[in-house]
C-alpha cells in the first residue's frame, strides 16, 4: 500500500472536522515525502491511532534502508499516534541506547530529538520477529505540518546555501570551485583555505583533504564539516596560523545526488561510493574528480599530510577514528598523533574507540586505498546520537550545535598538530 493509497483509505474513516486537502478529516493524517532528501515508503494504517511506516530503499539499491525524512500534515490537537518503522536494515542500532527520531515543525522549525521514553526498539511478534523501531508522538496543534527524520537533515540545497554566503564574502584565503558534475549533473564544490601565496612569513608545510557526505543518511558528517570550515575562515589566531602554514582542500559533499534523493548509502545508480575508491569509473564520477586532486597533491608542494573522509555511525557512541595499521612502527606512531590530539581538543571524541586495521572489506574506501600514500589517512566517524561521559558514563545527546562544535575541535587538533615542534605541536 503507498502512502497515497492510505491516505485515501483514512479519509474514508477518518473521523472530526474538515481540515486536509480535498475536504479530509481532520485527524486523518497525511503522508508524504516529496521534499529534498526526503524518504518514505509505504503506509499502513492499522487503526486511528496506530500506522506501519516503512523506509524506501536506496535508489537503484534494495539493501539498505535507515534514513527516513517525512511529513505529516492534519492532524488533530492533541492526536496521539503510534508509528512502527518496520524494515530497518540494521538490527545492531543506536535505538537500543535511547537514540530518537528527530522532528521539527512549522510553528517550531528547530530541529529537536524526541524524548527517548517515547521510543521503543524491540522484535515484533506481529512483525515476524523483526526488529522495528516504534515512537509515540502527541501533535500539539493542529494547524501544524510536522517533519519527521533519522537525524538532522543537511541538504544539498543547504550546502549550496552556505556556499554561496561564503562566496560573497569574498574572502581573500577562500576559493570555491566546481570540480565536476555528478550523474543529475549536481555541483561536486571545492573549497580551497590558505592564505595567498606570498603574504605568509614561511613556506607551507602541508595539504590537508578532507572529504564528507560520501555516504548521503550520515548528516552529521556535513555539519562537522561546515564548523570546521567555519573555524578554519574564522579570526581565531591559531586558524590564521594555520592557514599561513597549510593548505586546506575539502570537498564537503562527495555524494550531492545520494542527499538529494534521500539515499541512505549509495548514489543514484546504487552503488557505495566508499567502495570505488581503488577504481572508480564512469559511473562515480566524483570519485574520478577527486582522486585526480589527490594524486596532484600528493605530486607537489606542500605535498598531501592528511586525508580524512568524515561519517557517521548507526551503531556507536561519541566520535572516533577508523585509522591504517602499518608494519612500520614509527609510521603506525605518527598515525596515532592527529586522533590523540583530538582526544585532548574534544570531551566527544574516544581514541580509546579509535581503530587501527587494515580490514579488507574496506579496500575501496578512502582511507584504505589511499594508504599507499606518505599521507595519514583516516575515516572520522560521528555518532548519529550522542557521546558517552568517559568520567561520568552519562549518555549526552549530540545537538546541531554539538556535531558543529566536532568540527571547531578538529580545526583546533589540526593547528596543534601543524605547530612548530618549539611551541609543543607535531610538526
């Protein structure tokens, strides 16, 4: 059953006022997802107070199914709703640690986690045993139109938005370029962050790269990516330091075509980009773009000294890094350096969970086929839902605010590990 085809059926049994489209019911609630990013699949309306709710699956990629945005329109006051998100693709969940969808609405447009007492994660008898994650929501008022999604949403068209501001900014240390269209023939953006040449009192030491969004359902990786960002263009001393001594080249969303349509892992065609790296071609043409930036930073000077491709994580708490293990004990040392320095800059970030591998399922991401490189080269993984107190074992839910402030830290790792060694930095 689609979610026009419940709707038309709830209108049939819908009971009060007139209030939706066409003289609906009021109380006879409305689905859709006919928005950016959105996700929704079919709707099944069990009773007036009860609805099964499941994910559409990636485009062209029936495997994987966790990001969800919708809207529901008419509502009655006070109408207290049971939903069941039926065919998660991942049993191990955030769910389970009091993880909650997140909504806004359009008297109060400030995305907010729900209370986590209103969530249930548990396997459903009447569901086949499966896992299904269900939430209770109260509408307030009815005039409302609510937004329901996995995790705060950051669009394509909220990225171009940002962009752009920063544009007319006309910063002299700032330069925005389009390296390449995708599939859908959306903007691949490049930032470049350093100041111009000849106004610095040293030579530049380092390329930094730093790619986000290649997985289009991990949204905090975007608004960790835009408080870097934000601190590396701000006054703060260390980040005018910072960019005297290095050139910054991110590339703040990898997959614009996946964010568009509301994927959770694949592009347009299906497919996991962080899987193509070793050989990405015609079909990831993002890829293509930015392995050719790569291999020139790699070639010239300042050479390439980090690559970090940011994420999110369904199942963990607090942030942390996936990093290469290397046979050479002295480089296996130095890998440790940046994410030991994050682990001092942020109160959110483990290195306790940091990880060094070398798995083998992993060869076509970033971090793995790039290893081959002099450059460190890690996966930055940000919980979907929280941070875990390492004193106190508190459980803190991450804010928009929050995984903005994980970019802010990360810029202030980056100018402690780049300082001269005379004033305790890295290099």
């Amino acid at each position: 059953m689609t979610h026009r085809q419940c709707r038309a059926m709830s209108s049939a049994r819908g009971k009060g006022g007139k209030g939706g489209k066409g003289g609906t019911p009021r109380g006879t609630l409305e689905f859709d997802a006919n928005f950016e990013s959105g996700n929704l699949g079919d709707v099944t309306r069990l009773n007036e107070a009860e609805f099964d709710l499941s994910i559409r699956p990636d485009t062209n990629n029936p495997k994987y199914r966790l990001w969800f945005y919708f809207r529901i329109r008419n509502a009655k006051a006070g109408q207290r709703v049971l939903f069941n998100v039926t065919n998660l693709c991942k049993t191990r969940s955030l769910y389970r640690e009091g993880m909650a969808p997140c909504v806004r609405t359009t008297a109060q447009p400030k995305w907010e986690r729900m209370p986590s007492k209103s969530v249930f994660y548990y396997r459903s008898p009447a569901h086949g045993h499966s896992y299904i994650m269900s939430f209770v929501y109260v509408f307030e008022q009815a005039a409302s139109e609510y937004f329901f999604a996995y995790c705060f949403p950051y669009t394509y068209t909220d990225l171009q938005r940002y962009l752009y501001r920063l544009e007319r900014r006309a910063l002299p240390f700032v330069q925005r370029e389009e390296i390449a269209r995708t599939l859908q023939h959306r903007r691949l953006d490049l930032l470049t962050i350093t100041t111009p040449d000849g106004e610095t009192s040293g030579p530049k030491v380092a390329t930094v790269f730093i790619t986000a969004r290649v997985h289009p359902g991990e949204t905090p990786a975007s608004f960790a990516c835009q408080g870097l960002i934000d601190w590396l263009i701000s006054d703060d001393p260390a980040a005018v330091k910072l960019r005297d001594r290095t050139v910054f080249k991110i590339v703040p969303m990898l997959n614009p075509d996946g964010v568009f349509l509301g994927n959770y892992r694949c592009s347009f065609v299906g497919v996991d980009l962080n899987r193509q790296w070793q050989a990405p071609g015609p079909l990831a043409p993002e890829l293509v773009a930015v392995k050719a930036l790569l291999h020139e930073a790699a070639q010239t000077e300042p050479q390439l000294s980090v690559f970090i491709d940011i994420h999110s994580h369904s199942a963990n708490l607090s942030s942390f890094m996936y990093c290469n293990s290397h046979d050479d004990t002295d480089r296996l040392e130095a890998e440790t350096v940046l994410p030991s320095l994050m682990d001092v800059r942020s109160p959110s970030f483990s290195f306790a969970s940091s990880k060094f591998c070398r798995d083998p399922q992993k060869a076509g991401s970033g971090r793995r086929a790039l290893s081959s490189t002099e450059a460190h080269c890690y996966t930055y993984e940000i919980s979907n839902y929280a941070a875990l107190n390492a004193g106190t074992g508190a459980i803190v839910p991450f804010d928009i605010e929050g995984y903005t402030d994980l970019g802010r830290c990360m810029g202030q790792a980056f100018a402690d590990y780049f300082t001269p060694s005379e004033r305790g930095g890295h290099k």
